[in-house]
C-alpha cells in the first residue's frame, strides 16, 4: 500500500470514529432523569410510600433513622418476594454524617409493591391477597412499613409525587 493511500484510509479511519464520538456525545450529553428518592426514620415508615418513576429512572431509598431497615419487593398475588428488588440500608448517627442508601430502576411499567422485612411481615387475606401487617413487636402507627412504586410513562402520574422525592437529604427527618 502507497504511503499516501494509507494516508488517505487513516484520515478516513480518523473522521469516522470523530463522527461516531459526536454522536455517541450526544447520546450521553442527553440529561437522565434525576432519581426519585424514598426516606426513611424511626418511625418506620416509607415518608414517600407511594411514587412514580419512569423506566430506566434510579429510586434511591434513604435511610435517615439511627436503625436499619430492608426493602423487599413482593407479589401480592402469589405472596412470593422478589430475588432482585431486595435492598438493605444500614442507619445513621444523625445530621452531618454519611446515609446508607439502596438504588433500583425499572425497565418495564407495572407496579412495584415492596415492604421492610424488619418492621413488617406478609400476611395471606381472604380473597387471596398477600399484603403487609405491622411486626406486633414494632414500634409505629400501626401502618406496615410498606410501598409502592408505579413505573410508568404518565405524565400526570409522574408529576404527582410529593416535592420531598426530590431531596436526597430531608435536614429535619433524622432519627424519629
Ligand atoms: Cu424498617
């Protein structure tokens, strides 16, 4: 091969991959949603227990209580629990210090029921349900700690969720 054909295959080489990084730029420069967060403190409770992500968009748990808690997804029809939607967060020492935090996305719309294996427990209900009771030994408001995230493409659902689930931090809701 002459040196100026090589040349010439190089300078082609070159354009190409200038052209593929500008594209692929542009894929990347694209802004992912920013994630939907989930808190929790010693009130055993999920603040924001019912919210709706797009597909592919981060739900980032947050754990701002002094105590651990899981988050477990499960199937309400069959009471099975899920092997992947299964996160566990330590606790914190308060304000100032780090947050363990647990993150899942979705790739598919559908809902998403899931519940803390700590301070609640599935219970099977007439009519074939399974659903979360308290733990009888737990401390709370008699609510289970439990959720559900709407994975979903809707608008209107999406705009719904409450303003704390786009706060990674709430300063007020350490401990509890
Ligand atoms: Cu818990």
């Amino acid at each position: 091969m002459s040196d100026s054909r090589s040349r010439r295959i190089a300078a082609i080489g070159t354009s190409v991959a200038v052209a593929w990084l500008a594209l692929a730029g542009a894929a990347w420069s694209k802004p992912a949603p920013p994630p939907v967060y989930v808190h929790m403190n010693g009130a055993n409770e999920f603040l924001e227990n019912v919210v709706a992500v797009r597909p592919g968009q981060p739900v980032v748990f947050v754990d701002q209580d002094t105590g651990p808690h899981t988050i477990v997804g499960y199937d309400p029809a069959t009471g099975a629990t899920s092997k992947r939607f299964d996160g566990a967060v330590e606790g914190t020492p308060g304000p100032g210090h780090a947050v363990h935090t647990y993150t899942i996305r979705f790739r598919h719309a559908g809902l998403k029921f899931y519940f803390c294996s700590i301070h609640a427990e599935l219970a099977h209900e007439p009519g074939g349900v399974t659903a979360p009771k308290k733990r009888p030994t737990v401390h709370g408001f008699g609510d289970p700690m439990d959720g559900l995230i709407i994975v979903t493409t809707d608008r209107h659902l999406l705009a719904a969720n409450p303003a704390t689930s786009r706060q990674r931090i709430l300063p007020h809701y350490f401990g509890g």
